[in-house]
C-alpha cells in the first residue's frame, strides 16, 4: 500500500504542479503557451516510456530506492524549472527578429518537462515490473491525478501561483517519504538499517517537507512571476510613481490596482469633447486586459466627460434605462450609467476578486459597487441572463480588452463564449421589446473584429426572425465603433437622436436604416470608408458564406462549438506571414495559429525520436512492434482528443478556462482510475466499442444539457459536470490497463514501450486538438477521438497472446 500511497501523492504532485504552470505562464505571458503546459507533461510521460526501454535494468528496481530517487528528482527539477522560466523569460515578440528566442524556448520546453518525466518514470516503472497489477498501479496514478485538479484550483487563494509550485514540490517530498517506507518493508530485514533506510534519512525529509509547506506560504523572491514586458501591467508600473496598492490570487486568476498620476484613459470620446478624465487606477487580470477605476470626487453625474462617450449615446435612447452589465471590470461602463441617469444597474461580474478590488478602492471610487443603484451579480453574464429575471431596456457587453493588433495573433486560442451567436440571441432575449444590445469593439484596418461584432449582430437578428437592415445602427470614434441592436426596428425618433449625438460630438456613423452617402467618412477621415462598406457589403451579400471566404480575415461569427472570436486567420494569409518574418515586430502575422503549427512540427519530430529511438534495443518481429505500436498511439490520440475539447467545451458551462480544466480533468480522471481499478473485469472489446458511441452522443447532446442547466449555481454545475463526465471517464480508464494485460501474457517486454508510444503521440493529439479545434469546432476533435478508439477496436486482436497448437491425441 506504500508504494500505492507513495505514487498517488507523486501523481496529485504532477498535475498540480502542471494546471499550476497553466495559470503561471497566463500571467508571465499569454494565453497560449498556457496551452503548452499540457503538451510539456505530455512529453515528460512519452521520454519516460522511452528511457525504460532504452534501459531495461531499471525496470526491476521498482523494490529499490529508485522510486524514492525518482520523487526527490521531481521536488528537484520542479522548483529549478520553474527559477528557470522566472529568470530566462522567454521573449515571444523577438523571436522574428531574435533566434537566440528559439533556443530558449526549446530550454524552457526541456527544463518544463523534466519533472513529469521524473513522475512519468515512476508510473513506468511500477508497470514493467508489476504488470499483473498494470490497473491498481493506472488507478494509483489517475485518482491521485485528480485529487491534485482539486488542490490546483483551491490553494492558490491562500499561497499564490508561486506558492503552489513549493506545495508541488512538498507533496513530491511526501511521495518520497511513503516510497522509502514501502521500500524499507521490501527489503530483507538485514539490509533494512542500510544508510538510506535509517531514521536520520527519514529526519531529513520531513525537515524539508516542512520547509517547503512554509515557504509556500511566504514565498521567497526569486520565485515570484517575471511578466512579459508587453503585458498592460508592466507598462503601468514603468510610470515613476507607480505602485501596487492591490494584488490578489484566487483560483483561476490574479488581479493587480496601479495607482499612478499619468494613468488617464477614454478611448470611446469624440471629437468634440474637451472634457479630460478625472485621476484614474489601472485594474489587470493575470497582468493583462487594462481597465480604468475612476476617481469620483463628489458624484457620479458630476463625471462630465462621460457626455463624450460613444457609450453616453443609449441613455439619450432610453432616458432612466434600467440597465444590465456584463463583466465592466474596473467599472467604466458602470459610472457612464450612473453619470447618465441611469435608474438601476445591474452589475454582473464573474470574477468576485475584481469586484473586491474595485471595493477595495472605497470613498476614492464613490463607492461604486456599493452605490443604491448598483447591483452586483457574482455571475457569469451568459449563466445569469439564463435565469428568470425582469427584461431590462439596455444590455452593455462591455469592452473589457485592451486595444490588441489582429496582427499579433496572441489571443487567437482564446475561447470567448461571450461573442458568439449563440449568446447574442440570448442577451437579445433578455430585453425588452424596445431594448437595445450595445456592443462595442476596437477599430482595425482593415476591419476585423468591428466587423466580426457586427455579423454577429446579423445573424443573431436573423435567428429571431428580426430584419437586420432595420434593426442595427453603428458609429465610430477614433478608436472604438459601437454597435446598437434593437429587437424591432428603429424609429425615426431614434435615428434623428443618433445623428445628434453623432453631429454633437464629431462621431462617424457607420450604419443606419437610411444612411445617406454624405454623412459618411465626416470627422475621422479615412482614405475609403471601409467600415461602413464593409457592414452594408455583409447585409447586401445574396451568398453570404462566399462574402466570408473572399474577405481578407476569417470574420465569419463564432459559435459555441467554435468560440474564438480573437482567431482572424485565414490559409491565403500565409504567404504573406512568412514574407513578413524578419520584417516586422509582429512575428505571428496573421494569427497565433503558426504557434500551433510550430510545436506541431516540434512534437511530431520529438513522438517520432521517442517512439523510434527504443526499437534499436528491441529484438522484436515486425507484427508485435507494429501492433504495438498503433494499438497505444491510438489510445494516445484518442484520449487527449476526447479529453481537451470537453475542457474548452466545458468553459461556457464553468465559466473559466482555469474551472473548466481543473474540473474535466479531475472528472475525466477519478472515473478513469475508477475504470482502470475495474479493467479486469470489463471485456476490453466492449468498451471499445461503447466509447466512439460515446463521443458521439457527448458532441450532439452537451449543447442540449448546457442550454438546460446553465442558469443552475455553480456548485450544481460542478456536480452536473462530474456526473455528466463519469461514464466516458469510467470507459476512458479501460483501454491503456487493458492493452497492458494483454502485453504482459504476450511480451512484458513491450510495457515500457507502449508507455513510450502512448504518451508521445498524447503530445501530438494535445496540439493537434487544438488546430482542428480553430479550424473546424470540437465536434471534429471529438469524432476524431471517437475515430481512433474505432481503430483501437480494430488493431486489438493483434495484442492478444498468441494460442500454441494442441497436439492430437494419441
């Protein structure tokens, strides 16, 4: 039971340290190399497989103290990977320009996968040697796998990101501890009192177990996160007198308050306006995704440059509106309601730490979120205009992002379940008959996510039977245009007060019912119209799918099955995103996707020498390496194929990325150590075929029950979520114990590399997931998965032990 006791700690060690480094490098860099980590363990497992097989001595020594060896070695290579990123930041915006940028990245690539080879290793190991007992040893590693989801998302409240790193690296330590007290009752009883197995050792580990648990929760300086210096937060504290007057963790993000004199900001003003803003404090989210707090010195209606804004324009629509807002994180939105007149607000914001930081900044704020008017909603905006509520007359989406060039591509992996078709159909739903949606986005040339916003103005109308052309108005500032969406048409009351406003402050519209070709392209000249061009162009479309195809980005709307509003790339940009490499301070060009297709290349050059290079050593025929081979690189495929489409999938129904990956997985996890405890009693062939069934009916089914319980609190939706996932997690833990059985009657010697194989092309499947999911939705991801289960059904027969001939009688 030791060493049962000492893997599972190692296992809960591993994840959480891997979930942590997620929301690590989200706050050191960006969201997408937050998507690396998964690729990282993933390797760590696969090179094991690969080492155990390179070296077959050591799959003996599992009674040894090499398991012991193996968890100190995680604590080990887990703190020093991690000072690693800390003190060699890598440097995505130099890396057309910088080379050196690859190298350390590929020294980040190596260090971070390090300690899951250590974890990865130990699970080896207790596999090759104890391979009648493959299901206990998966059952270990799985359920303990989970437990760690659990501590990712609890403890980083009290201790931090960093913190958690030395609580990983603690539970490391523990590991080793219940290792070496299974190793001391292996061992004969006169070799028990050997130097390693003496109390003093024992001593010692438990000093340092206790050292670390400390630390964590006053973590020394050299661990603390080194951000990006092109995060929004780094370009705060470069004002000389800058300074934190907040910063706090809870489990899926870290919120940080600048004060300083130079902080000013009104991106939305007009022309016309001579109105400056008053003091302000700058609020982040994970070091990025500037909002401003406003300094409200007698009162709100005393805020006269909020008159300036385009977001003032709804208030003179619906004098005393009463108004929802969905996620205004610093509050700008919220003020602009009140300084207008607004006669409630009703403030929804997902992120409780937000709220606690805007309270935070007391009678300076006017105390906003605790103003009579004002009520906060701890919610998610698409959770909470589920659930029966009083129509409201404006809905604001709020523009809580920074201005970020298309060119960048940094955001393109982010799911945005906030800006897709779907959602727009149900903000119109909350509204009342009259009310108006008003969404706002950046401007930029040519027209990207302006547009995007718009087609989805389009066709979430269309879906509810409205008349677009009549239904929308759009105007621009300097930067910002804003989007109106009326569930009728508008009157032409409505439109005379629009071009009033319009007129007032110097405003361009962009689209009206009855524009007229000499009120465009009046104020902020532009050498062609080309917002109002391209919104009337989208409306005139007879084909509208061709109209997307011939446009220079991909601003088709996104929907729940594809949520990646920040993804703008299209195949025909790729000639001139690499002519720009070199050229540009942009290195993605048109978007993130070539940082997936990068580490594609990487991981499959990577699989390939992991699964290749053990093959020299073994003396096996063609037929048993071949079926080998695929066998568990299927399930490899398959399982990460399955596994993160339901974490990105799950995200509208959590409500966070951090959420949803920690509850998959534990999900996912604990069934499937569950299933792998029961392998032996479950026909593997069954399973095989009951799991591409599955997959299916998780892709066309998950919409359904989200649209159903999504209103419920999230304690239920947690539980939903756990109950939902149980069945395909319990027969997702079958297969891998279950091809390991049939290895150990045919040729034990395979075990390690079917490890090997296993978690190489788990590396490939991580990033893979991740393209498909950009280009074709999860619902592919998914039948992909469900595919090479099919396979797996297939290649099965050819694992099972070969039958000697039975000699006739005589």
């Amino acid at each position: 039971m030791f060493v049962y006791v000492g893997l599972f700690l190692l296992s809960c060690a591993s994840l959480m340290f891997e979930i942590n480094l997620s929301r690590v490098f989200s706050v050191a860099q960006f969201y997408h190399f937050a998507f690396m980590v998964v690729s990282l363990a993933l390797l760590g497992y696969g090179a094991s497989g690969t080492f155990l097989s390179l070296f077959p001595r050591l799959r003996k020594r599992a009674g040894t103290k090499l398991l012991v060896w193996l968890s100190w070695a995680f604590s080990f290579t887990s703190l020093c990977a991690y000072a690693l990123t800390v003190h060699l930041p890598f440097d995505s915006y130099r890396i057309a320009r910088d080379w050196r940028q690859v190298g350390v990245l590929l020294v980040h690539y190596v260090a971070l996968a390090m300690p899951f080879f250590c974890s990865g290793t130990a699970v080896g190991v207790l596999f090759a040697a104890r391979p009648r007992h493959a299901s206990r040893v998966y059952a270990a590693n799985l359920v303990g796998s989970a437990i760690g989801c659990v501590f990712a998302v609890a403890t980083p409240s009290f201790v931090g990101a960093e913190g958690v790193v030395l609580l990983s690296a603690a539970c490391g330590v523990a590991a080793a501890l219940a290792f070496q007290c299974g190793v001391s009752r292996d061992l004969p009883a006169a070799h028990r009192a050997s130097p390693s197995m003496t109390p003093l050792s024992r001593v010692i580990q438990g000093a340092a177990l206790v050292i670390l648990l400390l630390a964590a929760f006053r973590t020394p300086s050299f661990l603390n996160i080194e951000l990006s210096p092109y995060k929004s937060l780094s370009y705060l504290l470069q004002y000389p007198d800058a300074r934190l007057v907040f910063q706090r963790w809870n489990s899926f993000s870290r919120v940080d308050v600048v004060q300083s004199e130079s902080i000013r900001g009104l991106p939305g003003s007009g022309f016309r306006c001579s109105s400056q803003p008053p003091p302000q404090r700058g609020l982040t989210v994970d070091g990025d995704d500037l909002n401003y707090i406003y300094h409200v010195q007698t009162g709100f209606s005393d805020l006269a440059c909020t008159n300036c804004l385009l977001t003032a324009l709804p208030y003179r629509l619906r004098p005393a509106a009463q108004t929802l807002v969905l996620e205004p994180r610093g509050g700008s939105d919220v003020v602009t309601a009140l300084a207008q007149g607004a006669d409630s607000v009703t403030v929804v914001e997902a992120n409780p730490l937000i709220v606690d930081a805007v309270r935070a900044q007391g009678a300076w704020a006017g105390h906003l979120y605790d103003d009579p008017r004002v009520e906060t909603v701890l919610e998610h905006g698409r959770t909470y205009v589920q659930r029966p509520h009083e129509p409201v007359d404006l809905l604001m989406l709020s523009l809580n992002a920074p201005h970020r060039a298309v060119a960048s591509g940094a955001y393109s992996l982010n799911e945005d379940y906030r800006y897709t078709v779907q959602a727009f159909v149900d903000y119109l739903a909350a509204l009342r008959p009259d009310g108006l949606l008003v969404v706002t986005r950046w401007l930029q040339v040519p027209p990207s996510e302006s547009i995007r916003a718009f087609a989805l103005a389009v066709e979430s109308l269309e879906r509810l039977g409205a008349r677009p052309r009549s239904s929308l108005v759009a105007l621009r500032s300097y930067r910002q245009m804003m989007i109106l969406i009326r569930r009728g048409p508008f009157t032409e009351g409505e439109l005379r007060a629009v071009r009033g406003f319009a007129e007032e402050r110097a405003f361009d519209l962009v689209y009206l019912p009855d524009l007229r070709p000499d009120e465009i392209n009046r104020y902020n000249v532009l050498e062609e119209p080309v917002y109002h061009r391209a919104c009337t162009a989208l409306l005139d479309a007879e084909g509208r799918e061709a109209w997307y195809d011939h446009y220079p980005f991909n601003v088709e709307p996104p929907s729940d099955d594809r949520p990646f509003f920040g993804h703008f790339f299209k195949a025909e940009q790729a000639p001139a995103v690499l002519a720009s490499l070199g050229h540009t301070w942009q290195p993605f060009g048109g978007a993130g996707y070539f940082v997936l297709l990068i580490l594609l290349i990487i991981a499959l050059l990577v699989a390939s020498t992991l699964i290749l290079a053990p093959m020299a050593v073994l003396d096996r025929g063609a037929g048993p390496l071949r079926a080998t081979l695929v066998y568990f690189a299927l399930l490899g495929l398959a399982y990460l194929s399955v596994e993160i489409p339901l974490m990105q999938r799950f995200i509208l129904f959590l409500g966070s990325p951090a959420h949803a990956m920690a509850t998959v997985l534990f999900a996912i996890l604990l069934f499937s150590g569950i299933g792998s405890a029961c392998s032996r009693r479950v026909p593997l062939s069954v399973v095989l075929v009951l799991l591409p069934i599955l997959a299916g009916l998780y892709a066309a089914l998950l919409p359904r029950l989200f649209s159903i319980a999504l209103a419920a609190p999230l304690w239920a939706r947690l539980i939903i979520t756990a109950a939902a996932l149980a069945p395909l997690g319990f027969l997702m833990g079958i297969p891998l114990p279950g091809g390991l059985a049939l290895l150990e009657e045919r040729d034990p010697g395979l075990i390690s590399w079917a490890w090997a194989a296993n978690g190489a092309t788990s590396v490939v499947a991580s990033i893979l997931a991740a393209l498909l999911a950009l280009s074709f939705g999860f619902s592919v991801v998914l039948a992909l998965g469900g595919t090479c289960y099919v396979g797996a059904l297939l290649t099965v027969a050819s694992l099972r032990p070969l039958r000697s001939p039975v000699s006739p009688g005589p």
